[in-house]
C-alpha cells in the first residue's frame, strides 16, 4: 500500500497527537475525524492491519538508526548547532538528508545517494515557530502532472457551490477543487507553458498559486510535514529547501531568502467557473469523492489548529478577509463586509481598486459534506479602467454594474453584457485567507471598516 495514501488515512489520528506539541485543541474545536476517500479505498483491510501495516512500511523512517542529526547537519552546513537557543524543537531533522527523505517519498524524487541535506544553518525564522504537523515529508502527497478532465465531466461530480482555486492564464482556464486539494494541498502542474504551484492550506484556508520556476530552474513542491502559524510549510527537491507556502518565501536551506512569484487567482464556486470557462479544464477526481470534508467545523473555531501564537483579536480567527499586501501596505477587507456592501472601491498605494462580491460559494471547512456546507461567498479585486478609461461600480438588482456604460460585470472581472461585454478588468494580486493567519503573517495590517 502506497505510505502516503496509509497517512492520508491517519491523518483524524494525527490530529488527537497534537499533546506531543503542546497545542491540544478542546475536543469541540478540533478538525473532524471524517476519514479521507484514500482510507475508504482499503476499508476490506482491518483497522490494525492498517496501522501495522503502516508502521512497517514507512518504519525505517520512523524507527531511523539512532543518529546524531544536529551535529551531523550543522557538520554538513560549516557552521555551529544551528539550533542553539531553540527552547523546544517541535520538528524531525534526521529526516532531512537524500538517504533518508528518499525512503518516504516517491521514488525517484531525490537521489539518496547525492549527499543532499537541509542546511539549516540558513533560516531566516524562529526555529521555535516551527512545528511538526504529523506526517513525515510528502505524508500528505501532493499532485505531481495531474489529470484533468472537462467542464461537462466535472458537472458531473461538483455541486454548483463547490469551492475551487481558478486559474487562468493566456487563453487558458483551469479550476482546481478545494475537495481535492484539502487532501493533496499542493499540485504540480503546468498552464499555458509555465509551471505553477497551485496550493492550498486548509488551516489557513489559503489557496495560492506560483510560479515555480527560479532563475530557469523548475521546482518541484511537496507538503514537509511542518508547519508555521498554522500554515503549510513546502519543500523542494533540488536543495531540500523549506518555502512558507502563505508568502512564497524560502525560510530554510540553501533557498532562504527566495521569492516565488505569486499568480493572480481566485477562490470561487463551481458555478461562476463552468459560466465564465465553459472550454476551461478541471483538475480530475479519477472517481473518488471528494464531497467529504476532513476538516469539519474548522472554520468555526476560536482556537486554530496547532497555532502557537494568540489571534489577533480586531477580528473573529477564523473569519475570511480578502488580503492584500504590497510593500509596505497591507490591509484586510472581510468578507462579511464585503458581501453586505456587494462592491467597494477604495484607494491602495495610490492607485483605485475596486472589490465585487458573488454568492453562492459553500465553504470546503464546515460540514463533512462541502456540498452541505455553509455559504460563504467569493471575492475578487481589480484595477476599476477599462481600455484607459476609468470606471465606477455599483450592485442593482443581483448584478455588478459599471456606472459609465451600464454593461453588467461578474466575479472575475469580465463584462458579460453591455457595451464592454469581453472586455477584462487587469486583477489585483490578493488572497482569501482566515484572520488569524493573515495577522499572524501581516501584523501591521489595517481593516477594511475599522479605521
């Protein structure tokens, strides 16, 4: 049985371990113990059968020969115990060589062989914010050359209030659900010749897409195990390197300090994307379901999961806010605030931007079937000119509609009908994430309706 199908099965069990780092969440506030689709494929094999089964064919990793890891890593980088002064290490470090990442990953991805290993003696982060999520390095596997099939296929299976990350770049339009993507978090993928990243983490309920291309090196993205204020921490298997997935920057390894290019892409319900990429490509469910939700009633907690820090309290954690962050700016509009007001248009390092809003989306965190779930909407941001011409907005009668030309908009910035029906509103880099995890990571932002 392949090892990352067994820990996608573990995963509810993974969850009651979080004692062992100190952030046992109240038994009515942790993530629900729904099994993923990739337990159900086994369900003929016994419950301790799985567990053993497990056990054996991931123990070399978990029963690793006893080792030095610090010495030997810190020997390996040229520099001193690169976790002096680190009160509590919550993470595995033995785990972080070729010969011993190759043992529980896919093969081929590292050379066990090449000597390869985590320099940890570059970090630009408190090793003490780091901490293990539970399954070792590619536990939870990511998608590698995923499949996809049509949108009249994926009707099939998604209900129109299905939530998926939309991705369009050039004349292109792919939709990866969220059902999928809270179990794989990361897809490796490619889109009108580039390849991307697209990601998303559920205890963040951050859906973010990359280029994953570095100085003309295509990078290859996998789940470490490890998280930071909650959030999905990824790795590479060029250097072994560890990138925060909510900024897209290299915090461990010989990467630290890179920048991965984020991509203009939205969180939205499956009935907005069928409407606007009628031609557009869906990542496939190769006929598992992906209706259930492993996460059930997270987005309702007051404590989020394995999040070390106090949330912010401006706002409720786990409320969606629509984040945007450039320089030295940073400012959240939530999205209860944006659906009362429908559109908002505002002012952001001098230039005009406008927010619309469109029912409809359920939320991929609330009941164990995201069909099921509660509505919670979608929200996207752009630059209000089209052609060079400025345009102001408002919300009659259901539709978003330019002031100027009467010409009806949708959540994506398209004119759909009027004097500029195809015409595209350039979109503004921006991300629906939950609260805690956006101050965590933005501690100086402002909100949108509490200045």
């Amino acid at each position: 049985m392949p090892k990352s199908l067994l820990w996608m099965g573990l995963l509810p069990l993974i969850f009651g371990m979080v004692a062992a780092c100190g952030a046992t969440p109240p038994a009515n506030e942790r993530p629900g113990s729904s099994e993923p689709e990739a337990a159900a494929e086994h369900a003929s094999v016994s419950p301790e059968a799985e567990v053993a089964e497990a056990a054996s064919d991931t123990g070399s990793v978990v029963q690793a020969e006893p080792t030095a890891p610090v010495a030997a890593l810190a020997a390996a980088a040229n520099c001193d115990n690169p976790f002096a002064g680190v009160e509590n290490l919550r993470f595995t470090t033995d785990i972080w060589t070729a010969a011993q990442i190759s043992r529980v990953v896919s093969p081929g991805l590292v050379d066990p062989n090449s000597g390869l290993a985590t320099n940890f003696c570059k970090h630009s982060i408190d090793y003490n914010e780091v901490l293990s999520g539970g399954p070792p390095p590619d536990g939870i596997p990511p998608l590698d050359n995923p499949s996809f099939e049509s949108v009249a296929e994926a009707d099939e299976w998604l209900d129109d209030r299905s939530p998926l990350i939309a991705l369009t770049v050039g004349d292109e339009a792919k939709a990866y659900p969220l059902g999928i993507l809270t179990r794989h978090e990361i897809a490796n993928d490619e889109i009108a010749g580039l390849p991307v990243a697209v990601t998303f983490c559920p205890l963040c309920n951050a859906g973010i897409v990359f280029k994953r291309e570095v100085e003309g090196e295509v990078l290859r993205f996998g789940v470490s195990g490890n998280l930071r204020n909650s959030d999905l921490i990824m790795w590479d298997n060029q250097t072994l390197s560890w990138w925060q997935q909510f900024t897209g920057e290299a915090i461990v390894g010989e990467a630290t300090g890179t920048q991965l290019e984020m991509l203009p892409a939205q969180l939205v319900a499956w009935k907005d994307f069928k409407a606007a990429h009628p031609d557009g490509l869906v990542l496939s469910s190769n006929g598992r379901n992906y209706d259930a939700n492993p996460y059930t009633g997270y987005d309702s907690t007051t404590r989020p999961f394995l999040f070390l820090g106090t949330p912010d309290d401006r706002l409720p954690a786990t409320e969606r806010v629509l984040g945007y962050f450039r320089g030295e700016v940073a400012k959240a509009y939530p999205l209860p605030l944006i659906e009362a007001e429908k559109v908002i248009e505002d002012t952001l390092d001098g230039r005009r931007v406008v927010i619309f809003f469109e029912p409809g989306q359920a939320s991929a965190l609330d009941q164990s079937v995201i069909s099921s779930s509660k509505e919670v909407g979608s929200a996207g941001m752009f630059i209000p000119q089209a052609n060079g011409r400025p345009l102001s907005f408002t919300y009659r009668d259901g539709t978003i509609m330019d002031n100027e030309t009467g010409s009806q908009w949708d959540i994506f910035g398209r004119a759909v009908s009027g004097e500029l029906a195809g015409t595209e509103l350039e979109p503004v880099l921006s991300h629906t994430h939950f609260w805690f995890a956006w101050a965590a990571f933005r501690p100086d932002t402002a909100i949108y309706g509490g200045e």
